[in-house]
C-alpha cells in the first residue's frame, strides 16, 4: 500500500435527546486484565544465593570473574522461572 486516502461514503444526521444520560457502570466481573506479579521475598532470594555461592573463594579473581562471567549466566538461564519471567517480558514488551 503506497498511499491512502479518506473518502467519504455516506452522510447521516444523529438527533439525540436533550436530556441527561446514564452509563451504566463498568462490570466487576469476568477476565482481562494483568495480574499483579509475585516477588519472592529477599530472605528467600539471599538464602538461594547463598546456598549456591557461599563456599567460593572471593579472593580468586580468576575464578570470580569466570563464575560471573561464564557459570552464572548458564545456571540463570537454565532456570525454568526465568524463562518464564523472560517469556513474560517478551510479551509485555511487544504488547506496549
């Protein structure tokens, strides 16, 4: 489509009443919407932290930089949560 134009098809003349309206309210019920995300708790986020990564030597800067660099981002995206939140993500970010 190069271009497009508007045109005009047919006119109409709409009497309304003079006189005040109501709109009904908007329903409570049903679907839709976006849920709130859940948070998980920074007790808990530092507990699986440190389950993983408390017996690491932090003054081995090779070894350091190797884990974040390289061993981290493999366990992260092996996690079926963070998949998840990515998937979620994606779609949020397409639906903007």
């Amino acid at each position: 489509m190069d271009s497009y134009r508007v045109e005009k098809r047919a006119m109409h003349k709409i009497i309304l009443p003079d006189e005040p309206g109501e709109v009904p309210p908007v329903p409570t019920t049903g679907g839709g919407g976006q849920t709130e995300t859940e948070l998980d708790q920074l007790s808990n986020i530092l507990k699986v932290f440190n389950d993983h990564f408390a017996d690491i030597d932090w003054g081995d800067d090779d070894r350091i930089r190797k884990l974040i660099t390289e061993e981290i981002p493999v366990r992260v995206g092996a996690d079926v949560a963070y998949q998840n939140a990515m998937k979620r993500g994606a779609i949020n970010r397409m639906l903007v």
